[in-house]
C-alpha cells in the first residue's frame, strides 16, 4: 500500500509515506506491504443517516390578575439517530504490542461516524411575569430538567466495551435553571408617588432613578472521572478508573472530588476513603460518564440609571451597570484524572470577575 500525492504536473509527485525500510519484507505490524507507515483515519459510514426528533409539550397559563400571570409547561423530546464518532480500530485490552492486534494493523486509530446514538430531554418549566405595577416589571423562571444521551458533540466511548455505559447525562445537562429579573422605576420625584412637589434641587437628586437586577442559577455541568495511562493498553486516552461507592465531593478548590492520589485531598480529610481505583492492567474502567458535577453558577446582575430632563427633547442620562455584583466565582471543573496529584484540583473559574461600567449619555 502506498499514498502518492498529485499535483498539477505531468508525472507523480513524491510519496508522503515512507517506504517499507526492509521491501518485501513484513512490517512490525506482520503485513508485507509497500509502506509500514499506519496513518489514522477519519471516515463514515457509507449510508449516511438523518436524525429524526419527536417534540412534545404540554402547557397551563393563568392570568391571575390583569398585571400578573402564571405559566407551567411540560417538555419533552427524543432524538435518535444521533452521529458518533466510534472508534473502531482498537485492539482488546491485553499484552503485545498495540500495532499488530488492531482488527485493521495496516491503519492506525480509526474513527468512524455512525448514527446509532440516541437522546431524551424532559423538563417540567415554570414563569410567573408581573407587567408594570406600580413601576415594577417582573420576570422569575424555573426549569428542572433532565437531558440524557449517548454523547455529546458527536464523542462515543472510549473503547467499544463501553458502549452500553455511555447513556448518562449530557455533557450539557443542568438539573436545576432560575433566574429572576426586574426593572423598577423608583417612586420618588416630580409626578411620583413620594416627594411629588419637592423643589427642583431635590428632585434633581433623588427623582428619576431606575434599578434593574438579574439573577441567576444554574446547575453545574457534569463531567467524567478519568485515569491518566493506557491501562488497557489499547492506545485510546480518557480511559475511566472502576468506583465502587458513592464519590465523596467536598466541593473544594483544591479537592473538589477525593481521590487519594491528591495530597490536598489527603491532607484536608485524612479520614475520607477511595471509591475510584485504577482498574487491573489490560481491563477496561466501568465508571460511568459524567457521574460528577462541578460548581453551580449563582450571579447577580445590578443596572442603576437616572435621567434628568432638560427641555421636552433634551436629556441627561446616567448609567452604572454592575456585573457579578458580589464578585462570586464560579469555578471550573477540575482535573478529572484520579490517578494524578492534579485530579480534584480546580485551576480555573467560568466566569469574570466583577466589573462596574459607568456611563453618561446626552440625547437631543
């Protein structure tokens, strides 16, 4: 076997694979070809497939007075067909040189894409929206949700044996959404409810303001505990440890999941036990995916702004906006390999710090 490339010219272009060093002979791999080069490939499958989706909902809206409502829905869909990328070249787990027990030795890693992946997403939605009472516009929402599926962003197992252990969360699932957000034009000054005859210098001060505030939360995203060596001597990486237990997760920078081979871990909770192991040379991990979750997203939002009005078409207007008003982190999973001092240790957040923007507007 032998890969020419061609380009624009009257004869073949040099080889971009290197010929077999001892020709005629077999390769390390036991195939006498013409090159001993074994390039990993990409494909798919000769049928391709489309996925196919059916979506259901279920909807109650109650106005409960003419400003305020309620709604409460039922969604839910189911996807099958989904693209994943298998890898299908991958030797069983086992002694010997990885090369020459792969089905295919003449080839490297191959990933295949294939639609046989599937996905469910149920959701129980909730909104109570109050419009302008008294000056106050009110939004709240709660969603508890549920998405499963057999992997996200078109990713299959790491060796075929875990096929059956990949139906688990999205990569994207979050249990629990809220959020709440108002605008509330403050009743004081000229024609408010409170200081409405105050004199000008009063008004110019405390008349006028608006405030307006976000708040959100949600859950944190799931993510899948690995080990850092080819244990099943396979050559495929994001190979998974064995749990036996229920994983202890103080939820803490430096050990936001024990495992022993932190030394945080082992120094902040000397008595807290392993429940992930590194399997048995040649096997295969039987963790599951995304059985942990890193940290809840919780941040609040704050816009103060007052307009002072100069003549009917002329105005002042002043803006303070403050992001992440409490300047709450929100860390980033940590580490994933149980069997390296990094594993539990978080090295990151997901969102900014607090920042404070001030702004002054003329409009004519």
């Amino acid at each position: 076997m032998s890969f020419t490339r061609w380009r624009n010219c009257n004869r073949p272009c040099a080889s971009i694979a290197a010929a077999n060093p001892n020709p005629g002979k077999p390769c390390s791999f036991g195939l006498a070809l013409l090159s001993c080069d074994t390039p990993s490939m990409t494909s798919a499958l000769v049928h391709l497939r489309q996925q196919y989706t059916q979506q259901w909902n279920f909807t109650v809206e109650r106005e409960i007075t003419s400003r305020m409502a309620v709604t409460v829905a039922y969604v839910g869909n189911r996807t099958v067909r989904l693209q994943q990328g298998q890898r299908r070249n991958d030797p069983s787990p086992g002694a010997g040189a990885i090369q020459a027990r792969r089905p295919l030795p003449q080839w490297g890693a191959i990933g295949l894409q294939e639609w046989g992946g599937k996905a469910t997403y149920n959701a129980l939605q909730t909104s109570f929206e109050v419009r302008d009472y008294q000056g106050l516009t009110l939004m709240g929402s709660y969603v508890r949700s549920k998405c499963l599926d057999t992997g996200t962003d078109d990713s299959g197992a790491p060796s075929l044996q875990l096929i059956g252990l990949n139906y688990a969360p999205c990569d994207f699932d979050q249990l629990n959404t809220a959020s709440v957000s108002f605008n509330y034009a403050v009743p004081i000054g000229k024609g408010k409810r409170f200081l409405a005859t105050a004199p000008a210098p009063v008004n110019l001060v405390l008349g006028g303001w608006q405030l307006a505030t976000v708040f959100t939360s949600k859950s944190g995203l799931p993510y899948t505990p690995t080990i850092g060596t080819d244990r099943a001597n396979t050559g495929a990486g994001s190979q998974r440890p064995n749990v036996v237990g229920t994983p202890f997760v103080p939820k803490n920078i430096n050990c936001w999941f024990y495992t022993s081979s932190n030394a945080s871990c082992r120094a902040l909770f000397p008595n807290a036990q392993d429940v992930f192991s590194v399997p048995a040379q040649y096997t295969i991990g039987t963790s599951g995916r995304n059985i942990l979750r890193a940290d809840t997203l919780n941040q609040v939002d704050l816009s103060v702004m007052k307009e002072i009005p100069f003549t009917e078409t002329k105005r002042l207007q002043f803006r303070g906006e403050f992001f992440n008003l409490f300047n709450h982190p929100v860390f980033a999973a940590p580490g994933t390999s149980i069997d390296q001092g990094s594993g539990g240790q978080v090295s990151g957040t997901l969102n900014s710090n607090r920042i404070i923007e001030f702004a002054l507007k003329f409009m004519f």
